[in-house]
C-alpha cells in the first residue's frame, strides 16, 4: 500500500510540475503546449466532448500516474541501474512521439512550430529528470530500511 501511495505520489507531483512548465511557457510565449499536454481531441470516444481544465488536467495526472507505475515496474524488472537516464530518455521519446498529435487539433501549436517542439521536448526532458530522481529517492530508502531490518 505505502509502495502505491508514492508512485501515485510522484505521478501526481511529476505530472503537476509539467503542467506548471507548460502553463508558464504558454502564457509567457503564446506557444500552445500547456493546451496541447491537456489535449484530448485525437481521442476518438474524448473528441465527442468537451471537457473543463480541471478535468483535463485529472486525464493528464492519470496518464502520468500510469506511466509512472510501468517505468517503476519496467525498473523492477529489468534489474536497471542507471534510473536517471532511462526515465529521462523515456520521456523524451514519449514527448517525441506524442508532439505530432499536435497536428489532430486546431487548438494546439501547429505541428511544423521549432519553438513549441523545443519547450515540449525540454518539458519531457524535465519531467524524466523528474521521474528519475524520485525513483531514485524511493528506491534508496527503501534499501536503507531493507538494510536496517537485517
């Protein structure tokens, strides 16, 4: 139960640190990728609807919180050592993968603009740093008190 509550945890805390970035980046700049990362208008059964911000951003903390459960699962399994970097290059090629739905809206960054794809790169850059430095923080507590228990 206590493992659940800190992935939720870091998902929730990692998933709202790069809405914060995208949210500053889009009202400083005008580039679109705070609405963009709340966007769900290229899911089919989503785009039937409209939804307000705050639910929006409970999808994008939702998908944040799974993402998060398999990078830990995928870590656990895989016996990896170097968290830091898996979580950061992850992310990065989520957030290279995902940009192009830009493209499914009329609301988002148009999908050719260099500025809009630098902030979101960096922000999936940020947020596997993020990631990555939680998990660390999780896992090498959770070693100390295995080594206390012996």
């Amino acid at each position: 139960m206590k493992k659940s509550l800190q992935l939720i945890g870091i998902g929730t805390f990692a998933g709202l640190v790069l809405s914060c970035f995208f949210y500053v980046i889009e009202r400083t700049t005008g580039n679109k990728v705070y609405t963009l990362l709340l966007n769900v208008d290229y899911i089919p059964v989503f785009r039937n609807y409209t939804y307000s911000e705050p639910v929006e951003l409970l999808f994008h903390i939702i998908i944040s919180v799974l993402l998060v459960y398999s990078l830990y699962l995928m870590i656990q399994i895989w016996k990896i050592k170097r968290i830091i970097a898996v979580c950061i290059l992850i992310n990065f090629l989520l957030g290279a993968i995902l940009y192009p739905t830009t493209g499914f809206s009329t609301r988002t960054p148009p999908i050719e603009s260099l500025s809009a794809i630098g902030y979101w790169l960096a922000g999936h850059l940020l947020y596997g740093l993020i990631l990555g430095l939680l998990f660390k923080l999780v896992l090498r507590t959770r070693e100390k008190r295995r080594g206390s228990d012996l």
